[in-house]
C-alpha cells in the first residue's frame, strides 16, 4: 500500500481540527495529468466551518495545501463536495418584480 502524502495528511488533520463531526470527515485523491484533485467531504452540519465567512477558511486550507503540495513536487488542487441535503443559498432577485410576496 502506498504512503499517504504530506499534503493530503495536512488535510485531513486541519479539517478534523475544525468541525465538529471529525468521524465524518474523508479524502479522496485522484491523479491525473493536470495534477491532484483532493475531493474533501464532510458532514452537511459542517459544511459552514469549513467554508468560513465569505469563503475565507476554505481559501486558506487550499492555500496551505497548495504549498505542501509544491514542497512534494506536485500541482494539488481541493474541491470541497457539497454534502447530500446541503443547502445553497437562494439566487437573490435581480428586481422587485421577481419577488414573490
């Protein structure tokens, strides 16, 4: 079995540090030609922590990824899968018309 790499440890040790159901927490890892896609998943109760406000906590942890990752020689990105039931915010209305009252 292969070793888990630096970057993807980093991962997973920083989201569990942060939410509160750090069972529910994977990683996947995928390599292709354009690099490596880790698909983070956690639990939809969690999904704003690791977020942050405005995106800022999320931009962080690719951040650091990123830079381990280049340490290790490899181009690593990180998608963040919107848990099953999550919620998205609601387009806002471009005018008046199109609200419903």
């Amino acid at each position: 079995m292969e070793e888990t790499p630096k970057y993807q440890e980093l991962l997973e040790y920083v989201v569990k540090a942060i939410v509160d159901n750090p069972e529910a927490v994977t990683v996947d890892r995928k390599v292709d030609e354009m690099g490596v896609l880790l698909t983070l998943k956690v639990h939809q109760t969690d999904m704003g922590q690791v977020v942050g406000r405005q995106g800022s906590t999320a931009k962080a942890i690719r951040t650091l990824v990123r830079i381990i990752g280049l340490k290790s020689h490899a181009r690593v990105n990180l998608k963040i899968e919107e848990p099953e039931g999550g919620q998205r915010a609601p387009a806002r209305a471009s005018s008046l018309d199109e609200l419903k009252l």
